[in-house]
C-alpha cells in the first residue's frame, strides 16, 4: 500500500493506486487520471474482499475526506500502516536493514472517540463539516466519530441548537478544542473580517447557550484572535487549555496550551509516546537535553524530570508561552525555552560551543534537514526523532546516516486510527560518541 491507496499492475506492468482497497483483494477498477508512471483508479466492484474488510460505520464514510481507513477491521490498522511505514523504508536507500531495527507497532487504546481537537470548515451557505474526498465542497455534519463526546455534544448545539447560523456566512473556519482536566471546550472561529456590535452579542449568546463551553475565541483576518466570549460558567475569559499528562513511575504533568497552539489530538495514545521516548532515551541526572520543536513542553517536561537540564526551542511564540507556563505550573527549574526556528537555534548554539546528550527532533510534516548538518556539532550521542511523515522521515534518516548516525529502533505509533497516517519513533546512535 502506499498512502493509504492499495497497488496493483495493469498487463503490461504498469502501476495502479487505487483506495480503499485492501492487500489480497480481488476487484474490478476503473481509470480516473492516467500519470506518466502510474495510474489512479477506483473500486468498482470487489470480486474477493478480505477477511479485514468491514463496513464503515461512519453515515459520511462514502462523502467525506476524512476517515479513510474505516473500511479496515480495528486490529489489523496498525499492522497495515507498519507496513506502509516497511515499504518506504525498502524503497528509500538507506543502508541499515529495516528488518533488525522495526520493532512491532504501537495501536492506539481507542479506535474511535480519540480526538481532543477537530477542525471544521463552513461553506459559502453556512454549512458546517468537513471538505469531500479530493474537492473543496462540505459534507456537513453535526457528529464525528474520532471526535470525543464533549466535542460532539458542542458540535450538535452549534449546527443545531445555536445561533450560529446568523453570522455563519462570516466564518471560514471552526475548531472544537477539549480542555480534559475541566472536561470544557474553547470554541474558535475563523472570520473572514472584524465584528459588529450586533454579531458581537450573537457570539456572546453562543458562548453562554451550552454548558459544556468554556468560551468561543474569535480570530478575524488581519487581527489575530482578539476577541474572547467566556461561557456562562467561565466568566474571567481564561480560554487556556488544561491537560494532566499520566506518566511512568504514577507521576503526573499539569500542562497548558493557548487557543489555536499544537497539541497531539490522540491524549492516551500522546501518553504512550511519552512513555516509549522516556524508555528509550535513558536519561539520568547528569545529561542534558536539547527539544528543538519543543511546542508547549510534551516532550521536554517529561524528559526534564529525570535530566540535569532541559533546552527548549519552537518558532511558535503562543508555544514558547505554554511551555515556560507549564514548567513554572510544575515547579520545573531546570529548563529554558526560547523562540527560535530549529536551524536558527541550532546555530546559536553551536557558536556558543554547546554541548549535549541528547538531541530530540518532532518537526512538522515537511521535516527537518536543513537543521541535520549541524547535529554532530552539537556532540549528541543519541538523537530521537519523532515523525508524522514516512517520505520526509526516511529522507531525513539518509541524511543523518551521512552525518555518522545509525538507526538502532524504530516504531510505528497509531496516533490516527481509522485514517492511512501514521506517527513513527526512531532512535539514533552516532559511531564512537559515549
């Protein structure tokens, strides 16, 4: 399979992508766009289905974009995205044999009801849900099933018992975000200009019409997220986001993020990762630690509890706020975090002469290479390198088996389940440094 699309071959040898589609099936196809080196495809009939074919559960499986592994039986998920994640690896030119280093996959506790975030889009009507597959138009909605309860519950008041269709048409976007410890969500919408007075109440009567709402956060174009509407059992208009990280040993992290900062949507399956990057890094209280994607602290705190000192960087200021916020909230002294993008910061510490452990790297979708050069000057033994990416992932792998780092594991982790992606741990060891 290559993202998420099953492969096959016409007669004369040439590629076929076709989704929803699983390995050892048997179907009949037809073209939809002929590539130079492939051709794109879809089902028309399954002659011989697999055994890990079910039936979507999801009303809007057919629809919408989303979800595009609902149609594959749960517990064989994992298996057939460690596979996805295996065959990029072996088309890659890596040297080390994946064989000796992909260690089994890490499912997700929940199969569906994970997310603690949505992101929706409003069409030119008002309808409010989530684009159709390869096009911009909205499959509306008012329940998701990757989506927690509370959220849907709020979804459900917005599309139905809400006033919200009076200044619908204004918005471009709107994000559900689940506060856990209070069990409250902030509610943002994306306007396409600044409010008036009489939208201004509409939102006010938003905030206060449900009580699972904490408050509704306004961002209009041009003006940044100004205006803050607090729920009517939330009257000072703190909009924060409030997590409680479970980790190893029964001890617990108070975590903090902004309206519209980044945190993983999959919380149990979040502290699992937690756990896998404390297990395998082994830091003791002489090391020190660099985090230069370090976002509101998900990794640094955990790590900083048992390290001499932590180093944090983000390019995101509302993350570089979170993550000095959480470490006071924890009485954590012995970490430091400042705004700088990764290659940015790398340098500054390089010409400073710093030194360090362990290197840990979470970029974003499109990876981290143009920071990868400047790592062995950084003297880190050990880097762990957390991936939502399989292509960039691997890319990035060949280029630090340049600079004299080995792949020693690797682990696929569902954070995504009933989708094709996939998020991969890997841990590296550069040859002849303790």
């Amino acid at each position: 399979m290559i993202g998420g699309s099953g492969l096959g071959r016409l007669s004369d040898g040439k590629v076929v992508l076709v989704p929803q589609v699983l390995p050892g099936e048997e179907v009949t196809v037809r073209p939809i766009s002929n590539k130079k080196n492939y051709v794109e495809a879809r089902v028309v009939k399954i002659l011989q289905p697999s055994p890990d074919r079910i039936n979507p559960p999801c009303p809007h499986f057919s629809r919408c974009g989303g979800c595009d592994f609902q149609y594959v039986h749960f517990e064989r998920q994992a298996e057939l995205k460690n596979q996805i994640l295996l065959e990029q690896i072996e088309r890659s030119p890596l040297r080390a044999d994946s064989s000796l280093f992909l260690t089994p996959p890490l499912p997700s506790p929940q199969a569906f009801h994970y997310r603690q975030r949505i992101r929706m889009h409003v069409g030119k009507n008002g309808e409010v849900g989530f684009h159709r597959h390869q096009s911009h138009e909205i499959e509306p909605i008012s329940a998701c099933l990757l989506a927690g309860p509370r959220l849907n519950e709020v979804l459900a008041y917005l599309v139905n018992g809400s006033s919200f269709d009076k200044i619908s048409r204004l918005a471009n976007t709107v994000e559900l975000l689940l506060s856990p410890v209070e069990e409250k969500v902030v509610v943002i919408i994306h306007m396409s200009r600044r409010l008036r007075p009489a939208e201004r109440k509409v939102l006010e009567e938003i905030a206060g019409g449900n009580g699972n709402i904490k408050s509704v956060v306004v961002a209009a174009t041009g003006s940044g997220m100004a205006d803050i509407f607090p729920g009517r059992e939330c009257r000072d208009a703190q909009s924060l986001l409030f997590f409680s990280h479970s980790l190893p040993d029964d001890d617990r992290l108070q975590m903090t993020i902004e309206p519209g900062g980044f945190c993983q949507v999959n919380g149990g399956q979040n502290e699992n990762l937690i756990a896998l990057v404390l297990e395998w890094a082994k830091v003791d209280a002489g090391h020190i630690v660099l985090d230069l994607f370090c976002g509101m602290g998900n990794f640094s705190l955990p790590i900083a509890r048992h390290a001499a000192s932590v180093v944090g960087m983000d390019l995101q200021r509302s993350a570089i706020r979170s993550a000095e916020r959480n470490a006071k909230i924890n009485g954590m002294v012995n970490c430091t975090f400042s705004k700088h993008a990764a290659r940015e910061g790398a340098e500054h510490l390089v010409h400073g002469g710093e030194k360090f452990d362990l290197v840990l790297l979470d970029p974003p979708r499109q990876g981290c290479a143009e920071v990868i050069p400047l790592l062995p000057e950084l003297g880190a033994a050990q880097i762990i390198y957390i991936s939502c990416d399989p292509a960039t992932l691997c890319r990035d792998l060949l280029l630090l088996e340049q600079e004299g780092y080995a792949v020693e594991k690797m682990k696929m982790v569902d954070m995504f389940p009933q989708t094709h992606h996939l998020e991969t741990i890997v841990s590296l060891r550069r040859a002849g440094v303790a």
